[in-house]
C-alpha cells in the first residue's frame, strides 16, 4: 500500500512542472514521479537529459518526499537534436525550489562515466538518442544499478529514436531484468541481481517483446519519415499497451 503522500504527489505532479516546456505528457510524469517517490532499491537518482528541467524537477520533489539529499543531473544542454539556455534551466530549477537537491553536471554522459562511483536506484535516460547514444549511455552507467532498480527511457516508443532497440535487445532479453512495461513512451523495467528473482517476469517481457520488435525497423532503418512507414508505425504502436500506471496496480506488478 503506497503511502498517501506519495499518490497524492503522484497525482498532483504535472501541476507542478506545468509552466516548464517539455516532452513529457502528464501521464508520463506522474509515471516519473511514481518512480522517484517509490524507492525499490538503495542508491540515487540519475537522470541523463534535462531539457529546461521539467523531469528534473520532478524527480528532486520525489526524492525529497522519499527522504533523500540527492539527485544528480547530467546533460550538456547543447547537442545536434536540441540545444537549452543554462540560464533558463538554473532559473527553472531556482523557481521550483530543488536547486539545493540536484548535482547538475552540464557534460556529455560519457565525459564522467569512468570517474562515476554512486549506486543507482534510478537510471533516467530522458535524453534523444540515436542507437549509439542510447547504447552508450545505457552501457556506461547500467553497471551502477543496485538490486531492485528501475531503468527507464524516455521517448523508447517513439520513431527514430534508439533506446527502443537497446530496451528490447539489451534489457528485455537479459535475464537480470524482471518486470518490465510501457508508459505512454516511456519503457521501463526491474534489475534483479540475482537473475532467480526475475524468472517469473519471463511471460511477461516475452510478450512485451513481441509487441516492441515490429517497431525496430521504422527505428533502424527508415530515417526518411513517409507517409507510409508513418502510418505503419501508428498502427504497431496501437498494439502495445502504454496506457497511464494505476500506483497501486504497478507496485504489486513489480513487487
């Protein structure tokens, strides 16, 4: 039974972020804040990708509630798919009041990855990937995960963009990771160190595996974007359950 605090932040967290532009739909950050205020696991948050700092933001008013000091932050604010005035990002997090409770780094993920030392109980990948960006940034720091984790990609269902191939490949397939789904764009699933622990969640990520793997060609291969491939896209996607998370249903699911 989740705590009363923790779903009424949940519910109320779009409102919170609702002046900072952003990708996240509010169903996706309730589901953000879900995971930030529901620890399963010891360790801190990370989140690669920051934009002006909506899902920052989100993340540090759940630790917060869940007791903790830290969240830690990288995105060097510049690169070929966006760029963000660090300004605004600093006066976004200022305005909000969670500049005390986030390490922001403004670095390419991989420019600290051999120096990183703190477990994690929350890997965010939030940044636009290609293939290689999502695989590095996914390789570099899912070392880190403690036992109970969450990893999550932001955007994974969604056209060209490459965590949706490291999701099915690198996590759905590797017997560490147990339950596993999609919210909105987001998808998610659980490390177990103990591979044991996850077996049951076998079904369960067999089935959500062969719903994401049609979408990995208009990902891979087609940067062209017609109308065709668009359409073809829309209706695999339709096939895949990402409807919004009921916080009670996904803490038994994961539990």
């Amino acid at each position: 039974m989740l705590d009363r605090a923790i779903t009424d932040y949940v519910a109320t967290a779009p409102h919170l972020v609702k002046r900072i532009p952003g990708q996240l739909s509010d169903g996706e950050i309730r589901f953000l804040a879900l995971l930030g205020a529901c620890p399963l696991a010891a360790g801190e948050i990370l989140s690669i990708g920051c934009g002006v700092g909506q899902s920052a933001i989100v993340l540090a008013e759940a630790a917060r509630l869940a007791g903790e000091t830290r969240v830690s932050a990288i995105d060097p604010l510049e690169t070929k798919f966006y760029r963000t005035s660090l300004a605004k990002f600093e006066a976004n997090l200022r305005n909000s009041r969670v500049s005390d409770i986030i390490d922001f780094h403004q670095v390419y993920p991989e420019e600290i990855s051999e120096i990183w030392d703190r477990p994690l109980r929350l890997l965010w990948l939030g940044a636009e990937h290609s293939h290689d960006g999502a695989q590095a940034d996914f390789d570099e720091y899912s070392e880190h995960l403690t036992d109970g984790a969450i990893v999550a990609f932001h955007n994974a269902v969604k056209r060209c963009d490459g965590g949706l191939v490291v999701f099915t490949e690198d996590i759905l397939l590797d017997e560490h990771f147990g339950a596993a789904g999609v919210c909105g764009t987001i998808a998610w699933a659980r490390y177990h160190a103990d591979p044991a622990h996850a077996r049951k969640f076998h079904d369960q990520k067999t089935q959500l595996y062969q719903q994401l793997t049609p979408l990995i060609p208009f990902v891979a291969q087609d940067r062209k974007q017609s109308w065709w491939s668009r359409l073809s896209f829309k209706l695999h996607e339709r096939r895949i359950p990402h409807q919004d998370v009921d916080p009670e249903s996904w803490l038994r699911n994961v539990a």
